[in-house]
C-alpha cells in the first residue's frame, strides 16, 4: 500500500487575477498554482504580502471573475481539469471567503477536448461569461437578473460552433449593451492560417437567448495575414475626451476606440468592428507573444516567449487610432499571466520561473524588480545528493527530514533555467539591523554587573574589539570602556564566570577582570609569541602559543598555569575546545597529523585520539571542534563534532566513561572550514551553529540528531544572545553587518537558487567526484533566428560552482540535443573501477539536409572527470536512432533508442578510448521513455503502452546475451517516468498525473497470469511527473511508513513516496475515507473524485490503496468536535490520531 506527501508544494503560477476580493479594502492578487488559490495584498511598500491560502480538490485550469450586479464585491470563477466549476466570494453574513454555486459538466464523456488550453472570457461587464472546453462547442453562462439570485451563475446553453481550433478568444466594449465575442481560430489543421471572425453572443434584445452561431450570425470576418497570430487585446472606449464620433459615410469613416488589436509574430491590426477599419503595423522585430494586462485605454504590458516586456501603445489623434507602436522596457521571467495591480505595479507570474513584482515607468519605459516570489518549477530532473554517510560506498540514504538529504533540481525553462536544492531546514527571522560592520572575527554575549541576562555584546575585528550595550527595552548603545577590558586588540574569547568576573583572552593577554569593580584583577601573558587558539570553561583555560605550545591554565583567584606541552616540530595545534559539560579534559585537533585528542586537562596527556584523514583526502586539517549532548541523555551519549578545512563535518560518539570515540560519520556542509558555535537550550542540551556558505543547525529531535539548512545564506560568526528585549535569540555577522535573529521553532523545506541561463534538462550526481553533471540546452536568438546548444558542464556538489569548459555537442550542421544523462561506474583499462559520465544525445531532423551520415540519430558519449575536475571524452558511439535514457546493468551500458533496448558491453581500451559493442536488444511496443533496473530487470516505461519488465540472460554454453520479457502491463498509459519501489513492485507515472504501484504475479496459477503486471495501488496526484528516484533509509522498526522515492512534477512540486506498514494499512485507509467526509474544501469537490485514477480508457472511483500525507495534515486544522467525529470507530482516539499525524508530518 503506498503513501505520498509533498516536501515541497507546486508553486508554478498558470493563472492570475486581480479582483476585488474583500469589502471596503483595495484589490488583492490571488495566484492559482495547482491545487491551491493563494491571496496575495499589496502592502505599503508596493510589495505582496502572503493573505490566505484556499485549498481545492483538483488541478485548477480556469481563472475568472464575475461582477453581480450592484455588489460591493466581485466573485472569482474557477475551473479543474476534472469539469469541476465553482464560485466563491465574501458572504457578508459568515463574514468569510465562502463557496457559491459549484456544479460538474456531465457533457465530458461525449465531446472532443479542445486543440487548446481551456479558456474563459468575460464580458466588460462581468455578468455574461463563455466557457470553451470541447472542440466546436462552447458553454455560455451569465450572473442570474433575480434579485435574490444575483450572487448564483445561470448557466444559459451549450452552443456549437464552425470554429474548431479556436486559438483566442475574447468580447468586446460595446454600447448597445449586447455582449459581442471575437474569435481568433485556425481554419485548417495541415497549413498554419489566422482568422478573425466576431458574434453578437445573444440573439434578442433581454439578452436571454443564445445566438446560435451559424455563418449567417456573424457580424465581422476577417483574414489576418500573419499566420502565427495568437492573441486578441479587447480596447476600450476611452474617456470622454476620448468618445467615438459617428460619421455616416463609411468611405471616410476612420478607427476609433472601442475595438479589438490582433497581436500576431510579425505584425499588430487593429480593428474597429463599429467602423469596420483596420490600422496595420509591422514589428520592429519578430517574436512569439504569450501574455497581456491593460495599463490605461491606449496602453498595454505584453510579454514574449523570451521573457522580454513590450509595452504596447495605441497613437492617438483624439479618438481616431493612427498607429500602433510597441518598445521594450524590461527582461521579466518568461510570463504565463500579467497582471497590473496598479500604481504602476506589475506582477508577471511564471511557470517556467520565479515569479516577480516590478515597478513600472511608462515614461521613461523601464521596469524595476521589487520583489520575488521563487518557484521550481517546471522540475525536468532530479538526483539526491546525501551529505552524510561520507564514510565508504553502500551505505544507505539518510531521511529526508535528517537535513542530510539534499534534493537537487533542473528547475525552469531556457533563460530561467536553474539549479535549485531542496532541503530541510530552520529559518532564521531578523528581529533587527545592530550596524554595518564588515571583518568581524568573532561576537561574545556577556552579561554586566547585576544583571539577570545577557545586555553586552563584544564584537570581535582584526585589530581592535567593540562593546555594545542594550538596555531593556532593547535600545543599544556603544560603549567607549566595560571594566578594564581591552579595546584594541582581537578578542579571541570573552565569557561570564561564575563570581561576577569576566575572562577576556586577546592575542597577547588573557585578563580576568572584576565586572562591579571594572578592574582586572589577574593577567597572564605568554612568555614569547602569540596566542593563536584559545577555549574556557567556569574552571579552565586551553590555549595554544604560536600553534607549538599547548598551556592549561587554573581559574583561581588569579590565573594560574599548571601545565604546557610543547609540541615543537612535531606537530601543530589547528583549533581547541573546552567542553561546557566535562570540565576536566579538552579536546585538541592538530594541523600536521590530521588528528583529534581528548586530553586531561591538569597534564595535557592524550586520553584517546583518533585519526581524521579520509581515503579521498588524505590533506584535511580540524578547524573547530564542539563537544556536547545534542540529544537527551537518556537516549544517547554526547557527541563530538569536527569541522575540516574542506567542509565536512566528522562526528564520534563519545562514551562518558573513558570518553572513547566511536561511530564515526562524516556530512559535507560547505566547501570550506565550517566554524562550529555552540547555543545552548534546555536540561543541558545543546544546539550547534555551523557557519559556511550554507549555513546549517544541528540539533536533536526525534532520537536523531538533524542536519537543517538555515536561511541565513552568508553567516560568518554566530553567538547566543538572551537579552530582556531579544528573548531566545542570536546575534549574526555576515560579510557587511551584525543582526540579531530568532531561530524558527518549525523545520520548513529551504530552497537554494543557482541561475544558470539555461534548461537544466538532466542532472547526475557523482559522490566520488564530488560533482553535478549537467545536460542543459541553451536557447539563444540572434538575428531574428532562434538558435539551440547542448552542453554537458560539471558543478561542484556545495556551491555549484562551474568546473572545467563546457562540453559543447554538435549544432552544425544539425543540432544535437542532449537526452540523459546518468554517473556510471565502470572498468578501467586496468580492470578497476572508475567514474564515468554517460551522455544520450539525438540529432534534431533538418528535411534539408542530405548528408551522408544521415543515418545518425543519436550518439552515447562516455566522459570522464581529469586531475582538475574537467570533463573530457573517452569514447563516443554513434547510432541509428535517438538515445532517449541510459542505465547501467554491472558493467553493461543499457540504452533506450527511438524504438530498440540495447544492452552494450563496455570494454575501455585506455584512459581517452573505448569500444561499445552490442551483445542484446529488445523491441519495446512503441517508444521507451524511461529505464529502471533492478538486479538484472529492466523495467521500460512506454510512452502509449505502460510498462514492461524485461529480464537480462548472460551468454553461457556458447550462446549469446538475451532480452527476455518476463512480464507486461496490458493497459494504456502515456508513461513518463518508472521506479523500482520494494521488492516486486514498481511506481509509474503518466501524463495525465496519474500514479500506479505494479506488482509482478508471481503467484499466478499459469504462465500468462505470471506475465501480467497487477495493479496494487492507483491515484491521481493532478500534477505530470517528470522523474521518480529511488532512495533507500533505513526506517526504524515501528515506522509507519517506509521511503521508498523522490518524485519531481512539471508544477514544481517534490513528493514523498513511501509503502506502509502493514500494521497501518487498514487504519490509515478508514482514517482517510472517514476524513474525506468531514473535511470541506473550497469548491465543495469530492475528494475521492479528485484523487481518482482517470485516463481515455477508464475512470476509478477514488484511490486505491493509496494514502494523501497531504489530506492527512488537515485533520490537524479542524477543530475538536470534527476530529472526534473522523476518529469515531477507527480504535485510537483523538490523541493518538493527532500524534500519528504528526509523525507522518515529520517525515517530510
């Protein structure tokens, strides 16, 4: 039985809509992205400000909104993909955002999807609305005349209509108060041609019948010559200076305000259908537009496939149209819907990127970023970059919610292409700005002379220390001395000790100095040199001179030494810790050796060390050490943590007894030195603060310790700061300023962003090599020509930073694509294993050309990766078809070509070749567009024909290598991505979101039951996978569900898949159809309906076997009375519901 649940929600922005939501308030925005309808308002600063989030029960498709007459407000009109309608407004009395009418079209199973997307347009008016689904039909609904009624649609007649490929649709301004529609359609399906014809859309004066649409019912038609014509643009009337005057001699009539602009490739029309006049302007240059908003009556935003903003302008000579111009303002992401807010706001809402916020000046023509919102989608490929388990190959995956596991997408669309890695993590909040400071070394909280909590904080520079003082309220104050202490050197240490004294330890002194006296009492200064590491505890202070000489001193009423250590040439001291719970011994990392020691504290003798260096990196030096009880005391011992100069993080168990290490792990978290600052929480546990250049918390929860990424992307240094004004909070340095911050209490998924400029189609993941590589396709358009490149580049696993030039494919003079892309390990000439690209690429067809080696299709390129983390070629196969995925079976390269499996065998002759020789293949039904590989199965998703189980035989008793097919699913179903889940069952993904779990019947009573693949679980998830990757954790034995896969959707949305456990199956099943009854989403749409498998072949009644973690969660947002109503009958009560929902939340 399966489980999904999403870790990162789609936020892919389709639809947009400006509309008057609330009473007595201004517009809000409301965002459809899948799912849910998001209520964004615009704030003081011009910026959008999260309001309300509406979940719906299906894939939202249409976006509207409707004007009641005389209402304050209007009401928004929303369409599934599932024929679902409905509207939803203020209800004056709940005094909430509530569902009006909500209805299904039955007409589904009778009709012929439309060639384009679903589209909606309403009259100026907002009362008269057409719906167009089905080829030649539309659906005319209007807002009901009865008084009592005029909150509820009427829907009027369902019309056919000549126009088949209708390409846009829109009404127009009209005086007569008789709605009129425009067309914009293609006539013939084998030559692109653009027609314009206009309907009046009732046939009588009131306005209560339909016309029917006939050739005889047309008022306009007319031919636009530029065939690649998409868009209508409706133009007001104007204002009064701008009304239309009549003139009754059509010769001389000439265009006015009122009509309709056709936006085509090449060229604009305007036409006035009142006049019957056109005004034609060709573009200064071609493009293909997709997106419009209305700024005023002669001006309008519209944006290009390209991602540049155009600015329409209508030339104006009173209210006589003269000329139509448009000019570039701005690059905005490639838009899908615009919207003007108004006071020259603009919001662009993307699905091939972020979404964005400008500031808009039509007089100087410029568009200016304000804000934001980012987004993932559409998510082409993704891999699973673990962080820990650094230790040797093998090892399983850590959980997600670990924060060791880090999600790296291709995310976005040519220009908005990007790299974006997803992670669990903790988010910072900034309470306040304390003051632009760049090269701060170090901060220290202290607390002054009768005070309860910390009100100092010491700010720590190359050269000099400042001190700042808060007073309750939280106003701060510089402070030019603080008892005795030292201002014009580094502060390498400061802390508070237990008799109101503070010890200061800079590179020359250590002082301790009476805080009620402000004097020092006590200094020790090193006989020659510098101090260069240093760490105290209430008792002890540990420092090195020089990095040779290692000093313990005694916090007495002076400061004491008792004992050094000096390590002369044998060694160096790279960083020392004192830990706050063990005041006895120090631990010391040394720079020569690589190693790490407890030592007693009174004679520096080594307790126990361990070695540090790695089978990769054999150079790697301790940076920073803490050791502490992350975790409660009673479920482990403390731990050790040691961060390296190259970014990882090796960590011991710690026995209390002897203080032997033990359980030795290692997580990369940087590419450099990660600085390791200890917060401390409650029952003396401690949180670590691990600063690089992406900083992370480390704390306990759950009975593991997590690895969550922090949001605070440039942290320097870090430091505990519990002050009256600031409870619970950090003080932060970065590069340019010191803040203060509080930690978020909730985990949340965090996103990184590396723009790349480029489609990210395919993404591998080489631990070894500790790189990305990357298949990405560049569009790029010079002179009026559109030009496409392939690449192969490698990035660095942290930063993602390029490594080495590209490999660039062929693009003349045909254009290769690159295909896939995967990490593979095989032999070398020495018969040893090596790391290995494998690049699937396909020739795009030029009908033009007659080359010779026409019969080239697609190529296998093998890569390796130099001494200098460079890509360069080792061999290349060329072949007969298009290579569309790749996979590795052993040593074998398995590849999927236009209409073939091909099992190769790989033979490297030296380091720059190799051979590839075919030893098997297979015929699939169709077109294989996905591999996965168990053992020796291959399982094949087919694009028409679902999936197919094929079994590798090695040659033996002289016959050859063989494909076999071992068993098939015999259903329709447009695959788009497989995986191997647990044992016998697979989960395949199709183009209509559907998700099935196949199950090979082994148990089958004849050889034909045997081959048949049966479904054990189906649902709809409303989004298109593009990959599914296999992970495999190791869940504790009582785990409810089990993680099983990552999947990526074109919507932007990363899910969970995981199996459950069987004694949660039947609970779990009850627990979610007993929900189903009782949770109300807006829309009112049934939620066994939404998740329902549905194809052209058949329609389920809900899911099957199959558990929604997301449904799920609600249950935590109802109240009481409706929770015990869910958990009546089911055997837990309310209590236990709640915290297995919240276990299940915790996964993700």
């Amino acid at each position: 039985m399966a489980y999904i649940a999403p870790i990162h929600r789609p936020n892919s922005v389709r639809h947009a809509l400006r509309v008057n939501l609330y009473p007595g308030e201004d517009e809000c925005l409301i965002l459809a992205k899948t799912n849910r309808l998001e209520i964004w308002k615009p704030d003081e600063s011009a910026t959008l400000v999260h309001a309300d989030t509406k979940a719906v029960n299906g894939t939202i498709s249409i976006l509207q909104k409707l004007r009641p007459r005389d209402a304050e407000t209007e009401l928004v009109f929303v369409g599934t993909d599932r024929f679902h309608y409905f509207t939803f407004g203020w209800n004056a009395s709940t005094k909430r955002l509530d569902t009006i009418d909500s209805f299904f079209d039955i007409h589904e199973k009778h009709m012929r999807d439309a060639q384009s997307q679903d589209m909606c347009c309403v009259d100026p008016t907002g009362r008269f609305m057409v719906v167009l689904l089905w080829e030649g039909v539309i659906n005319v609904l209007r807002m009901h005349t009865v008084k009592s009624k005029r909150q509820n649609l009427h829907w009027m007649d369902q019309v056919r209509v000549s126009e088949l490929f209708i390409k846009c649709a829109t009404f127009l301004h009209v005086e007569t108060g008789h709605p009129k529609i425009a067309f914009l359609y293609q006539s013939r399906t084998d030559v692109p041609d653009s027609q314009l014809v206009t309907y009046r859309l009732t046939a009588d004066d009131k306005n209560t019948e339909v016309s029917r649409f006939e050739v005889r019912d047309q008022v306009d038609r007319l031919e636009i010559l530029d065939p690649g014509a998409a868009m209508l643009i409706p133009v007001g009337r104007g204002e009064e200076d701008q009304k239309r005057y009549i003139i009754r001699n059509a010769s001389t009539a000439r265009a006015q305000l009122g009509g309709v602009i056709v936006v085509g490739e090449t060229r604009l029309l305007y036409y006035d259908d009142a006049a019957k006049k056109t005004v034609e302007t060709a573009l200064p240059e071609s493009s293909i537009f997709v997106a419009w908003a209305e700024y005023d009556v002669s001006h309008y935003f519209i944006g290009d496939d390209y991602g540049t903003m155009w600015l329409l302008e209508i030339l104006l000579d009173g209210a006589v149209v003269t000329g139509l111009q448009m000019t570039k303002i701005g690059v905005t992401s490639r838009a899908n819907s615009i919207v003007y807010m108004g006071s020259d706001i603009l919001f662009v809402g993307s699905h091939y990127g972020d979404s964005q916020v400008f500031h808009v000046n039509t007089s100087t023509r410029t568009l200016t970023l304000i804000q934001t919102l980012s987004s993932i989608a559409p998510i082409l490929d993704l891999n699973i970059m673990d962080m820990g388990n650094r230790e040797g190959e093998g090892q399983t995956t850590n959980e997600y919610s670990s924060g060791q596991a880090r999600i790296v997408t291709g995310s976005g669309v040519y220009k908005d292409g990007s790299i974006r890695s997803v992670r669990s993590g903790v988010g910072l909040d900034d309470v306040g700005i304390l003051a632009e400071m760049q090269n701060v070394r170090a901060l220290f909280s202290l607390k002054s002379h009768g005070a309860s909590k910390t009100d100092t904080l010491v700010v720590s520079f190359l050269t000099e220390t400042r001190i700042f003082k808060f007073n309750p309220d939280g106003e701060v104050e510089e402070v030019e001395e603080f008892s005795g202490m030292i201002f014009n050197e580094q502060t390498l240490l400061a802390r508070n000790l237990p008799d109101g004294r503070i010890l200061q330890v800079t590179t020359t002194s250590a002082l301790l100095v009476d805080v009620e006296g402000g004097v020092v009492v006590s200094t020790w200064t090193p006989a020659e040199g510098q101090i260069t590491n240093v760490s105290a505890n209430e008792e002890w202070i540990l420092l090195a001179v020089d990095g040779r000489v290692l000093i313990s001193l005694r916090i007495q009423q002076d400061i004491v030494r008792v004992e050094h250590n000096d390590l002369e040439e044998s060694d160096q001291v790279a960083c020392v810790h004192l830990p706050p719970q063990y005041p006895s011994i120090g631990v010391v990392g040394f720079w020569k050796s690589g190693t790490v020691s407890i030592i007693d504290l009174k004679t520096l003798q080594s307790i126990h060390s361990e070695n540090l260096r790695r089978l990769d990196n054999n150079a790697s030096i301790p940076r920073d050490i803490a050791l502490a009880q992350v975790l409660p005391a009673h479920l482990a011992g403390p731990k050790l943590f040691v961060a390296m100069d190259d970014g990882f993080v090796i960590t011991f168990n710690v026995s209390e007894d002897d203080f032997a290490l033990s359980g030795r792990k290692s997580v990369v978290l940087g590419t450099r030195q990660v600085g390791l600052q200890l917060l401390p929480r409650t029952n003396g546990i401690y949180n670590v603060f691990a600063t690089s250049e992406h900083p992370s918390l480390i704390y306990g929860a759950e009975g593991r310790t997590i690895y969550s990424a922090v949001t605070a992307d440039d942290a320097t240094c870090v430091c505990p700061f519990d002050t009256e004004a600031f409870p619970d909070s950090i003080v932060l340095a970065t590069e340019k300023e010191v803040k203060i911050s509080a930690i978020d209490t909730e985990r949340r998924t965090h996103v990184q962003t590396l723009p790349m400029g480029e489609t990210v189609r395919r993404i591998a993941y080489s631990r070894n090599e500790r790189v990305f590589g990357l298949g990405c396709v560049r569009r790029q358009v010079r002179n009026n020509e559109e030009i496409i490149t392939s690449s192969f580049k490698l990035v660095d696993e942290v930063v993602f930073k390029q490594l080495g030039k590209d490999f660039v494919l062929d693009s003349s003079p045909r254009v290769e694509l690159v295909e896939s892309v995967i990490r593979a390990e095989l032999p070398d000439s020495n018969g040893n294993p090596v790391e290995r690209f494998l690049v699937g690429t396909s020739y795009l067809d030029d009908t033009q050309s007659v080359a010779p080696d026409d019969t080239v299709r697609g190529r296998i390129l093998v890569l390796g990766v130099d001494s200098e983390r460079a890509p360069y070629l080792v061999s290349s196969r060329n072949l007969k078809g298009a290579c569309r995925c790749l996979g590795v079976l052993d040593d074998k390269i398995v590849a999927a070509l236009a209409k073939t499996i091909v099992v190769y065998s790989y033979n490297e002759l030296s380091s720059i070749s190799a051979e590839m020789r075919k030893i098997a293949s297979y015929r699939p039904a169709t077109y294989p567009v996905d591999l996965a590989i168990e053992g020796n199965i291959i399982a094949v998703a087919d694009l028409m024909k679902s999936m197919t189980l094929v079994e590798y035989t090695p040659p033996t008793n002289g016959e050859g290598a063989k494909l076999k097919e071992i068993s098939r699913h015999y259903h329709a179903f447009w695959a788009t991505a497989v995986c191997h889940v647990d044992q016998e069952s697979w989960l395949e993904s199709d183009a209509q979101g559907n998700l099935l779990v196949l199950r090979r019947n082994l148990a089958g009573v004849t050889t034909e039951d045997k081959s048949r693949m049966e479904v054990t679980s189906e649902m709809n998830l409303g989004e298109t996978v593009n990959k599914i990757r296999k992970v495999t954790v190791e869940a504790s034995e009582n785990a409810a569900i089990i993680p099983r896969a990552f999947l990526g959707t074109t919507e932007g949305g990363v899910y969970l898949f995981g199996t459950i456990a069987p004694n949660y199956q039947d609970l779990l099943i009850r627990f979610q159809n007993k929900l189903a009854e009782v949770v109300e989403t807006t829309g009112n749409i049934l939620f066994s309906r939404y998740r329902s498998f549905r194809n052209e072949e058949r329609e389920s009644d809900g899911p099957f076997r199959f558990i929604d973690g997301e449904f799920l969660e609600r249950f935590l947002e109802i109240d009481e009375q409706a929770q015990k109503e869910v958990c009546a009958g089911l055997g837990p009560d309310v209590e236990a519901m709640r915290n297995l929902v919240e276990e299940l939340k915790r996964i993700h």
